[in-house]
C-alpha cells in the first residue's frame, strides 16, 4: 500500500483522497491522450498523403502499445518507488510533448520516436491511475467504473473536435491546437494528492508480469480483436459504402466516437450497478456479448457487430484490472496484478493495430474475426472453468 504524510507526521493509510486521486488522475489521462485519440481516425485516412505506407501507418498505431509491454513492469516499480503524483506530473508533461510533434510533420523517425514517447507516457498514466483507484478499498467497483468514465471524455471530446480542426487547419497546426488543450492534464497533476515513496508493495516481479493465466489470455485476445484490429480496420469495414476520404473519416470518426460515448456512458452506469451486482457478474457478461459482436462480424452482420462490441467491451476494459485483482490476490500484489493486465492487453492491442489492416487485405474480415471469435471462445470456456468462480447470472 501507498501511504501519505499527515499534519501530524505520522504515515496514515489512504482513505477519502484516493477516491478522489482516482478522479483527478482520469482527468489527467483524458487530457494525455486526446492526441493519440486523434490519430486512430486521422492516420489511416491522411496516412499515405504524408509519405507513409499502410505497414508503417500499422507501425505507427502500434509501437507505442509495444513499448508499454516492456514499460508497464519498470513504470510500476517507478509508481512504487516514487508515489503515484510524482510519475502522473512527469507523464502529462510527456504527452503533451509528443502531441505537439506529431504535428510537425518532420519524417517518420520523428513521428515514430515521439509514439514510443508517447507508450511510455501512457504506461505511467494508465498504472497510476488504476493503483489510485484500486487504494479504495471500499465500493472499489464505482471507483474503477468512474475513473474509466472520467478517461474517457478527452478523446470523447476530441474525436468530436479533432476532424473539423484538421479539416479547418491542416494536420500541424490541428495538431498543435490539441496539444494545446493537452496541457490541462499538467495543471491537474499537480493539484493531485501528494502521495509518498515509501511502499510496502516491493519491487514487481517480471515473471509474474508475462505469466499466462487465463484471465491474461483472455484479455489478450479480446484486446487484439476489438482494441487493435477492430479499430484500425473500420476504415477497410466500411469503405465500400463511402468513396471519399472525408466522408470515410467522418464516419471513421463517428464510430470512435460512438466507442468512447459507450466506454463514459457504461463504465459511469456499470459504477453504480456495481453497488447491487457483484463486479465478476457484469464482467462474465460482458465478455459474452462482446464475444457473441466479434461473431456477428464474421458472419457478415458488420454493423450490429461494431456496436455491440463498442457497447459490452467498455465493462470488460473498465473491470479487468479488479477482476486480475481479486483472481490474483493469494499469489501478487496490487501493482503486480496492474501490470499483468495492463501488459497483456497492451500486447494485444498492439499486435491487432500492427497486423489488423494486413490481414484484412490477406484473408478478408469474415474468415479474420470467424477465427478470432473461435480462440476466445475456446478462452473463455476455460475462464468459466477455472479462474471465475461466479455464476454468470
């Protein structure tokens, strides 16, 4: 556990403020990442008109989460050694830096340095933040459900705002007004509360990190379907039903948007469903209909799919780090099981935005998502089996 120092100079446990450290650090990570947001709609249509090809437009999207696979244990100790402030203050920083240059324009070596920033940011951001949220002890599951809903906004926000001020400006200076607006999440930071060093969580153990249980497996393969190769191919989903770039970015765009409304609107309304259901209920649930949406896809039923994977994959985002939590509580810690998670879904969604346009373009959608649906489903009767020990209704 991370501690405070109080007036009087004793070390207390903390209580209120990690609450409320939960929802000023969301509020950081929402404006963080309002230009990565930006990107997911705007690389793929504009990417070529740059100079880059579609592998290095999947590089791209991609390199920042595979930076976090090998980020996500060191940020944790980093969080663990220093206290949650110190690593959230230096992170925004970070982001809003490599806002600013992916609006330069300055070649692909600057654009791709400023992603790998950029996952190493994020990394510091999304373990802070969750470790605050996980210090409350009480009603954890609305803490979680609000702090993913706080998250949200900013790329909510900027999928709205992003493509009519790129349509208006021009990438960089687009580009250079979300940085612009990226700065709030430095003024936040410093108004969160000071948290110490001193920990009793010791460091994070790297093969506890990669370890493959079930719960991992799961994440990983819901993550590389709907968070990676999901999103960077609805672009190649829907194209055949808009011929121009700007009509395709704009509904690009809206479904993203759609994405994030459901990710704030559910993760707000799962926060207090949460005080009558237990968490592991609304989760097993979730992982059925977003299973069921990947299926739906392959069968040609694109639309309904998209949706209702959009719709359930929020709760599973939002949930799967208490889940890991809870499963893991006898064997790691806190951060350890932080880690874990948040390593194996940032290895999937990397993988799904680094090969997703590539094997859509091989194989076809049907035969792509037909074949994902099946290994999750194979997955997930197994989770059923062994790691969740709830009923699912």
């Amino acid at each position: 556990m991370l501690w405070v120092t109080s007036t009087n100079k004793k070390l207390t446990p903390i209580k209120s403020a990690s609450f409320r450290g939960a929802l000023v650090s969301s509020g950081v990570m929402a404006f963080a990442g309002m230009g990565d947001a930006l990107l997911y709609p705007v690389l793929p249509v504009y990417g070529q008109d740059l100079g880059f090809s579609v592998l290095v437009i999947g590089l791209l999207l991609s390199v920042n989460r595979f930076v976090r696979i090998l980020a996500n244990t060191p940020i944790a100790n980093t969080v663990n050694q220093f206290g949650m402030k110190k690593v959230l203050i230096t992170t925004a920083i970070l982001a809003t830096i490599t806002t600013f240059f992916y609006g330069l324009e300055l070649g692909l070596i600057s654009f791709l340095i400023a992603r790998i920033l950029w996952g190493l940011s994020y990394s510091g951001l999304k373990i802070a933040t969750l470790n605050y949220a996980a210090l409350t002890k009480k009603n954890s599951g609305m803490a979680f459900g609000f702090s993913q809903s706080i998250k949200t906004l900013g790329s909510f926000f900027v999928l709205w705002f992003g493509p009519i001020v790129i349509s208006s400006y021009g990438f960089q200076i687009g580009f250079s007004i979300i940085a612009a607006l990226s700065s709030i999440s430095i003024f936040l930071a410093l108004s969160l509360p000071k948290t110490s060093s001193e920990s009793t969580e010791g460091k994070i153990e790297t093969r506890r990190t990669f370890y493959p249980n079930t719960i991992n497996i799961l994440v990983f393969l819901l993550s590389i379907t709907v968070d990676g190769i999901l999103v960077v191919t609805l672009s190649n989903l829907l194209a055949n039903d808009y011929t121009t770039p700007d009509k395709l970015l704009a509904i690009v765009a809206f479904y993203l948007l759609l994405k994030r409304l459901f990710v704030f609107s559910l993760s707000f309304i799962s926060s207090f469903l949460t005080l009558k259901i237990p968490t592991i209920k609304l989760f097993n649930i979730a992982l059925i209909a977003t299973t069921t949406a990947i299926f739906l896809i392959s069968f040609n039923f694109v639309i309904t799919g998209i949706v209702i994977a959009f719709l359930f994959n929020p709760i599973i985002i939002t949930y799967s780090p208490l889940v890991a939590i809870k499963i893991q509580s006898k064997k790691t810690n806190t951060l350890q099981a932080i880690s874990s998670i948040s390593t194996w879904w940032d290895l999937g969604a990397a993988l799904g935005a680094f090969s997703g346009i590539f094997l859509i373009e091989t194989i076809g959608h049907q035969m792509l998502f037909l074949l994902l649906a099946t290994f999750i489903t194979i997955t997930l009767i197994t989770y059923f089996y062994g790691d969740s020990n709830y009923s699912i209704i």
